[in-house]
C-alpha cells in the first residue's frame, strides 16, 4: 500500500530526495527504488516485529510484541523515523537504547504486519510516564487501534501496581484518542462501582474516591480528575468548599453504550504475557 506522509523526517539524503520511500512492513528497512524493495522482499528473514510476542488475541487476529531499543537499535531506529512522518512532536530517532517498543501488527499467513506502536522508558524517572510515544498508521485509524494500544499501555502499568500517563506533548490525535479512553475508562469503572455495591450488604460496600478509582484504572489522579470534570461528575459544596463524585448514570450508560456500537478489539487481559 502508499501511505501520503504528514511530515518529513530525517532519512539520509540519498533516500529523502526520492518522491516515494520504500519500506519493508517487517524489518521496517528503507529504501529508495521498488527494484531494491521486491528483491528485500525476497530475502527478508523477518516476519514479526525482532521481540518477544507478549500478547496475541485468542482469535489469532492481533498481536503485541515488546521490543528492547539495546537490543534491536536498528529496527527501532526505523521504527522512529517511520513515526517522524505521522508525528510533528516526534525528536526521537536514534537514542533508543532507554526504551522499550510495543508493537501492534494484524496477523494473517504471510506474517504479522506492522499497525502502530507506542514506546515507554525502560526506568521511571519519576514522572510516571506510561508511554512516550504512541503511533496508529493512518490506513489503520478509525479501527479502534489507538484506544487498544492506550489500553495495554494501562494494564502493564496495573500489573506494575503503579498509575500512569503519557507524556506530553501529545498530538491532536494523540490527545483526543486519549481523552476518550479515559471517559470510557473512568464510565466502566463507575458502571462496576454501582453494580458491585448494589450486590453488596452495607457492611461491604465499598467507598468511591479518585484514589479508587486511580488505582483501579491505573489512571493518574491528575487525569481521573480532569475526566471526571468533563463528564461533568464534580460538584463542589458552595458552603464547605469540599468536592464530591456525583454520576450521572445515563451518561455513563450512553457512553459504553456508544462505544460498544463500534465493535472494536479490547486487551484480553489474560491473555498477557509479561513481567516487569
């Protein structure tokens, strides 16, 4: 397939002149003629993204698979002046090596095929960034895969027990991909809240706090809070000062329900393969 680019990236010289740059859906190596393109296509040894394949649907269909930048610097390297076209924000390109890439393909009888990625530090340096850099090719947008990819990013920061958020700047896309995962989120969450302590006695139900729901999300308060305004779920008392959560429940319905409509792929969390 031809993909039109966004914006240039700094390829060497010899390839960026050419009007159309050729790159392999697998070992993401570029070049500069189809000759050149059909004869790699040929010979290439890979057929999955060079890392550990930690999660595949239990249809086959999509897999993840997390890739070392120490390991595989030139992959990675490609990986990130290929995202440089898609990615105004983008200015990393060769410093891989503190990174760890998460790679989404579709799968079928020829292979696993590139679909997006996002990227996140092997160490946290305190800022508790779950992604540093996330990227759906656009022939495979309006898929669901963005919000697949911002999922897994979650539940690998649950399994750490820790909370997380992307690092900024983020696209437009980017932003509005994220702001919509976290609506759907926080509304599951509050739908599970309701429906558990209606099952409950008294004694057992459970007490709903933005650290709850954080924890249970893996969702930075920051965010939980930001969310929850623009669900328009926080009041403040005039006298005390003091906020609270109050959940409008056609709202949250109306909101799960839409998104159910799509019929998009989630996580099947258990089927995760992965340790910290």
């Amino acid at each position: 397939f031809e993909v039109q680019t966004w914006y240039s990236a700094p390829y060497p010289e010899e390839y960026s002149q050419h009007k159309i740059l050729y790159i392999c859906e697998f070992c993401l190596k570029y070049m500069n003629s189809s000759y050149i393109s059909h004869r790699h296509e040929l010979k290439c040894q890979y057929k999955h993204p060079p890392g550990n394949e930690i999660y595949r649907s239990s249809d086959g269909e999509i897999s993840i698979f997390e890739v070392d930048g120490r390991q595989m610097p030139i992959y990675c390297q490609n990986l990130c002046l290929l995202a440089k076209m898609f990615l105004n924000s983008k200015t990393l390109y060769y410093d891989v090596e503190p990174f760890l890439f998460y790679v989404l393909t579709e799968n079928d009888n020829e292979g696993c095929h590139f679909v997006g990625y996002f990227s996140k530090e092997k160490v946290d340096t305190g800022n508790h960034y779950n992604v540093s850099c996330i990227l759906t090719l656009p022939i495979y947008q309006r898929k669901g895969y963005g919000n697949l990819l911002i999922q897994f990013s979650y539940v690998l920061s649950r399994i750490e027990s820790k909370t997380g958020t992307p690092e900024k700047p983020l696209s437009d896309l980017g932003l509005l991909s994220y702001r919509n995962y976290w609506r759907l989120t926080i509304c599951y969450e509050l739908r599970n809240f309701s429906a558990s302590n209606m099952a409950a006695n008294t004694r057992q139900r459970r007490t709903l706090s933005l650290h709850s729901i954080a924890m249970n999300t893996g969702l930075m308060v920051n965010d939980v809070v930001t969310t929850l305004e623009s669900l328009k779920f926080l009041t403040r008392d005039p006298i005390s000062g003091n906020y609270a959560i109050r959940v409008d429940e056609e709202v949250v319905s109306c909101t799960i329900e839409k998104w159910e409509l799509k019929k998009y792929k989630t996580i099947e969390e258990s089927r995760v393969i992965w340790a910290p």
